[in-house]
C-alpha cells in the first residue's frame, strides 16, 4: 500500500513539474536580458538536479512534513513539494549565477 502511493506522489510531481519544463523561454517567469542570448538548459539543470533530489529523499522529507504538521499525508509533501522545489532552484540558479558573473 505504501508503494503504491509512493508511486501516485512521484507520478504527481513529475506531472506538475512536466508542464513547465516543456515551456520555451525562461523558467519562472523571468524577463530576457535585451542583447543577450539566453538559454534555459543551465535553469532547467538545477531543477532537475532539485526535483531528483526531492524523489531520492522524498521519504526523509515526508518524514519531516509529518513531524512539522502532525498529519501523515504524502500529499501535503507533494503539494509541499510543488511550491518549494522551485523556489530552491532558482535560489541556487541565482547563487551559482552570481558566484560565475553570467548574470
């Protein structure tokens, strides 16, 4: 039973995170830079390497869901998830941007 929705919380996040790694342009609504030549791939590395990370420790992470709310819900983290995987990413895009000067 754990499997299975283990399994329907994974399908979820790569559900919510499908559509927007399918758009062209910037990733979170950033405006382009006039003169410049952008590419997302670099962006869409870090969400990646986010979103696999949240997958890999998604059971440490549910724990912690659990704990902080006192509810035992895969879908409060999923949801938990959906909001916070992008909001990490693209605070690491924006730190590893200002550490190398591209941005």
């Amino acid at each position: 039973m754990y499997q299975i929705c283990k399994s329907r919380a994974f399908l979820i996040l790569v559900v919510a995170f499908n559509g927007a790694m399918q758009a062209r342009g910037t990733l979170l609504g950033r405006k382009f830079t006039e003169g410049r030549r952008y590419s997302s791939w670099p962006e869409r590395a870090v969400v990646i390497a986010v979103f696999c990370s949240a997958l890999f420790f998604f059971e440490e992470i549910d724990l912690v869901v659990d704990s902080s709310f006192g509810v035992e819900s895969e879908v409060l983290t999923v949801i938990i998830l959906i909001f916070v995987i992008p909001l990490v990413s693209d605070f690491i895009f924006r730190m590893i941007s200002s550490l190398i000067g591209v941005r």
